[in-house]
C-alpha cells in the first residue's frame, strides 16, 4: 500500500510518500524553500500553503520516483490547526482524491505526532508518548495505534511558548526555543532557581504561564540595565532546566505508574537538546528507554501523518474515508474540566 | 466611552474579575485585551469562559491563532472566539487568517489578545480591557475596562 501524505495544520507546508509503513520521501516547505529560494516563507499564511503545496507534493512523488498512478490511498491533517491553513490541505487532498478516486484518510495531527517516534525505529506497546511543540504540551499513554489515553495537558500556555516568550523577554530573536537551547550549553542550569509550577501537583497536567512573570521580575530585579551578555547562557540554561525539569519528572512518572519501558517524546520542543539529554539520563535510571525522533519527524511533517494512516488502513481494513472535515480545536484530544 | 479600574493581587482575582466582567456580555460583542507578556490576559479570558460554563481548557492561543469554545448561558448555547494575535507581524497579516470575518461574525463573542498588533483592523470593538503589570510588585495588576 503507497500513500500520498500531506500535512499543513500551522507553518509548515508538507507532503510525504509512505510504503508500506517506510518513508520514502518527507519534503517539508520551510525547508524546501530555504534550500531552493534562500528566503523565508510567510508565517501564518494559507496563502503560503497555496503557493508550495503543489510544488511539495509534486517534489514529494518525484524525488522517490513515484507518480499519482501508484498511490493508493491519500492522508491529510483534518484537525487540529489554523483554520485557513488546513482548508489548503484538506481541499488538495479531496481534489486529488475525486481525480484519481482514492480514498482520505483524515489524520489528527497530534496522533501524528504521538507515533512519531515510530518512524525510525519500532517502539513497542505500551509507551508512554509526550508531545511538546509551540502550540501543544500533552502526555499520551499508547496502547496501540488505535487506542490512548490523554493523561496530561497544558493548563495554559505551552511547552514551545514558554520557550519563546521568555526568549523575548530576553531580547533573543524568534522563534526562542532554539536561541534558549544555544546558549544554555555553555550555562549553569543551577544558576538561577526558576519556579517549576505543578511539578508536585498529584496530576499529569502542565502550567508554564508563571514562568513568564517570574523571568520578567528577575530581569528587573537583578539587570535592571539589560542582561549583559555574559550572563545570559547561565540563565538560558536556568530557563531551560526550569521547564525541562516538569516535562522530565512528569514522563517519568507517567511511565512508572503505567509501567511502560519506553517514553517517546515528539513536537518541535523535543529537538531541544537539554530535553533530550535529561529524558535519556533520567530514563536510563529507571531501565526505561526514551525515543527521541530525528529533526524531520520532530518539526510538523506529513510523513507522521502518512504513518499513521497506514497503520489504521491495517488495523481498520480500507474503509472508504471520502467524507472530510476539518476543524479548528480537536475536541477528541481536548480535555474536559470537569 | 465609559472607563473604569480594578486592581488584582493574584491570578485567582484576574479570573474572578473575568468572570464578573463576562456579566455585561452580549453575543457578537467583540472583547480587545492588551498588556504585556505575563499580564494575565488569558487568566482575564479563563474567567470569562468560567461564566459562560465552558467546559474546554482555555489554554493560549499563541499558536494556533484562534480556539473556539462552546459555553452556556440561561441554557442558550454561546460561542466563543479566542484569538492571539501575538505572532501577527503587521496587519496585512490578519486579512490571510480571515480576521475581519471573524471581528464581523454576529452570533459569536470574541476575545482578541494582543489586539494591539490589529491596528486599524481593529475596526469594531466593544470593550477594551488593558492589562498593567506592576514596576515592583509581581502579583499586583491594574486592570482598566473601557466600554464602546
């Protein structure tokens, strides 16, 4: 079974090909653009999808040497994202579903992120799965490619925003996350004590919006002048240990408590090296094995979104998905208050 | 226009000051809050939706542009917009995200953080709700409600 991905829920314009669950091409636009234009795309527009998507799915077809003839089936994100944006990909996918007459597999795009961490290597059921990105902070417990249960969520901001707004209250460019994650290399993570909100709450759920206001008081209080440049990796590094510290503690236990032996951590947040690093050393310590994915499957992608969808045509049969929706929140993956 | 000034000692009273803002609302009122980074905007709009018994995590926006809830009032279902315009660059931005179809939507209460960065496309608004932060007391803010 070949499948033809395409993903665009937020920034990213992406198509990929998958083969009986194999990779075989995942061109994603920032990239593509970067390479071939040496510009930067516009954020936030659909307008952007529309002007790459047929150029990355037609690049995503040629470069594994592939036409629309030896596709089976499409998969696209439906949900959850920025509305216009996933118009562009949703309507791509169902006019190129009418021209071939193939079915769509609609694609969650957090599921897509969930199981990322088996594209590059097999990670066996049950596992426990955080997901952290600029717009989402979640803790799965995976018990198969059909079934999970949301353990965790933000209660505010997410894990990604927390990374790039005190970068901005630092004076770092955006996006934050990665300017943070260079500079704390060279810093002491114990320099400053940054709170770390919820870390004992009793729940698997998240706060990083006091983070914030504690950056901005101390920057006040201690360089009411501006940061001088020396002291900034000792507090990036702070920064950083502060939120990785909660994402840490909280997986951890997440798997202890379900007894799994792997953790996979996925979104753009888990490209963050000190993530990466922690999750691996504090596992290790517990015999539990942590599956961070390669850059390409971190960032939004549509080979996750193919994968999936090929795994559910296996577990499902082919039913025939030519109804399609999109919408702007995933109220399956929303947790209830009450 | 019609100003008036609260004051919060914590997070807990930014979102009680929310809820008891919410009272005023009407379906197809368009809400502008403004403040810096940590203010407690979307603390303001968790109270908000507290009131109109939404059942969602109100979480940022920042990312996604624009969450919408479903909530109650005297059994009549309410919609809600909540949008962020804090990765908006310049208001050219906002016509690709369909921002002006949404301030114009007539059935559904929006709530616009950083509306600021809307400049003129801010064209029809409610009330404005601007957030200070304190020189020197971390918990302390000045909340300032201005009616349409």
């Amino acid at each position: 079974m070949t499948i033809l991905a395409i993903e665009s829920s937020c920034d990213e314009t992406s198509a990929a090909v998958i083969e009986n669950s194999a990779v075989l091409s995942n061109i994603i636009s920032s990239q593509y653009f970067h390479s071939k234009f040496g510009g930067v795309v516009p954020e936030l527009a659909s307008r952007a999808h529309l002007k790459a998507i047929s150029r990355v799915v037609n690049e995503s077809l040629d470069s594994c040497g592939k036409t629309m003839a030896d596709i089976d089936a499409l998969a696209v994100t439906s949900e959850p994202g920025l509305i216009g944006s996933l118009i562009v990909g949703s309507n791509f996918a169902k006019a190129l579903s009418i021209r071939y007459n193939i079915p769509v597999v609609p694609v969650n795009h957090i599921e897509g992120h969930l199981f990322s961490g088996n594209l590059q290597e097999e990670v066996p059921f049950p596992f426990i799965s955080l997901v952290v990105s600029g717009g989402h902070t979640a803790l799965f417990y995976v018990t198969s490619f059909t079934s999970y249960e949301i353990m965790g969520l933000t209660k505010d901001d997410a894990a990604g925003e927390a990374f790039d707004k005190t970068a901005k209250l630092l004076g770092l460019p955006y996006p934050g996350g990665p300017e943070i994650d260079k500079l704390a290399k060279s810093g002491n993570p114990k320099a400053y004590n940054f709170p770390r909100s919820m870390m004992h709450s009793g729940d698997y759920n998240f706060s990083f919006s006091g983070l914030k206001t504690s950056v901005r008081y101390f920057i006040q209080k201690e360089f009411p002048d501006g940061v001088p440049e020396e002291k900034m990796p000792d507090i990036c590094a702070s920064v950083q240990a502060a939120i990785v510290d909660i994402l840490v503690h909280k997986a951890i236990t997440a798997a202890l408590e379900k007894k799994v032996k792997s953790i996979v951590i996925a979104g753009g947040v888990s490209a963050n090296s000190g993530l990466r690093t922690k999750m691996y050393d504090e596992s290790a310590k517990h015999n539990i094995r942590s599956i961070a994915p390669m850059m390409s499957y971190c960032m939004d992608n549509a080979a996750m979104i193919g994968y999936i969808a090929s795994m559910k045509l296996k577990e499902s049969g082919t039913e025939p998905f030519f109804d399609l929706s999109f919408k702007v929140n995933s109220n399956a993956l929303r947790a209830k208050k009450k | 226009m019609n100003t008036e000034e609260f004051i919060s000692l914590s997070e807990e009273d930014t979102i009680a000051l929310g809820a008891k803002f919410a009272e005023r609302l009407n379906v197809g009122d368009a809400v502008a809050l403004t403040g810096d980074l940590g203010s407690g905007k979307t603390e303001f709009i968790k109270g908000i939706c507290d009131y109109f018994n939404v059942e969602d995590i109100v979480n940022s926006p920042t990312f996604t542009i624009i969450n919408q809830y479903h909530g109650e009032k005297n059994k009549e279902e309410i919609h809600i917009y909540h949008l962020d315009l804090y990765r908006i660059k310049s208001p050219a931005e906002l016509s690709e995200i369909g921002f002006s179809e949404c301030l114009h939507s007539d059935e559904i209460i929006k709530l616009i953080e950083w509306a600021e960065k809307a400049g003129d496309f801010l064209c029809k608004w409610d009330y404005k709700v601007n957030l200070n932060l304190s020189d020197d007391d971390e918990n302390l803010r000045q909340i300032i409600i201005t009616t349409n």
